[in-house]
C-alpha cells in the first residue's frame, strides 16, 4: 500500500513534539477538517465522559481517544464504522493493497488510527507493516440520498 506523509494540519495549528494524536489526525485528514477544529471537539467530548468505574482516563486529542467517544463523534459527523474482525474470527482484512473498499476511511488498527484516502495511507510514518497490520474496523462517510429520493 502506497504511503503519503501528513500530520493531518497539526504543525500548521501550532502544535509542536511528539503525541498521541493519531486518531485527531487520520479524523483531520478523512474529513477534511481543520486539525484544529477536531482536536477542540474530541477534548470537548473527552471532558464530557462518564465512567462507572474509577481510575479510567478520559479521552484526549494529544493523548489518545477512547473507542466510544471516536464512534460518537464521527457519527455526528454523518460516518458509518464497519467491523472487520470480530472475537475469534482472527484477522481478515489487513493494512494492504485492495484488502479495503476505495474513498475516504478511517481505519482502526492495534493501538493505531490512520487515515486511508483512495488507497493511500496519511499518516507522520508507515503503520501498515509491509501489509500484514490487522485491521479491526474502519469508518467511511455515510452516502447521502440524492436529491429527489424519499424514504
């Protein structure tokens, strides 16, 4: 799988070191929003979770965002999350060439987000280990209907 540099706007905000921002980042890219934009919401959210149990952390954009509050927010967003694996089934899909459907995702891999576009992984370095990274599940924009179209 061909690979492009991006940090998705993160330097262009100001930001500067080393993060854990990979999913602010791959969400920055896939949507086109400003890395910005989508670290103010992902923090916003992170303030906002609730746990039952104490000793959790909550989500942050610099240092990693918590499952639910990823599907949550690009739900708002109008993106649908598609499972690839499932428990037990082992690894099905992988980082590679054709294994995932062509536009604009957002791919879950272990401890990693990254940003696929047309085939194409945008990421600051090379996730996919030479195509053998499972892939877990990746969003993809929801289509919306066209015009004329009732349900």
């Amino acid at each position: 799988m061909k690979y492009q540099y991006d940090d998705g706007g993160r330097v262009a905000a100001g930001y500067q070191g080393q993060a854990g921002d990979c999913t602010t980042r791959a969400i920055a890219i896939a949507t086109g929003l400003s890395y910005q934009t989508v670290y103010n919401a992902l923090n916003a959210m992170g303030r906002e979770e609730r746990f039952r149990r104490p000793g959790k952390t909550k989500s942050s954009a610099r240092t990693g965002v918590r499952k639910t509050t990823i599907r949550k927010y690009l739900a708002g967003l109008g993106w649908t999350w598609h499972p690839t694996m499932r428990i037990g089934s082992g690894c099905t899909v992988h980082l590679a060439d054709k294994e995932l459907t062509p536009g604009r995702l957002i791919v879950s891999v272990s401890r990693h987000t990254v940003a696929v576009v047309d085939g194409v992984i945008h990421d600051t370095y090379d996730p996919s280990r030479s195509g053998t990274r499972c892939v877990y599940g990746y969003y993809t924009p929801t289509p919306t209907p066209k015009g004329g179209d009732r349900v």
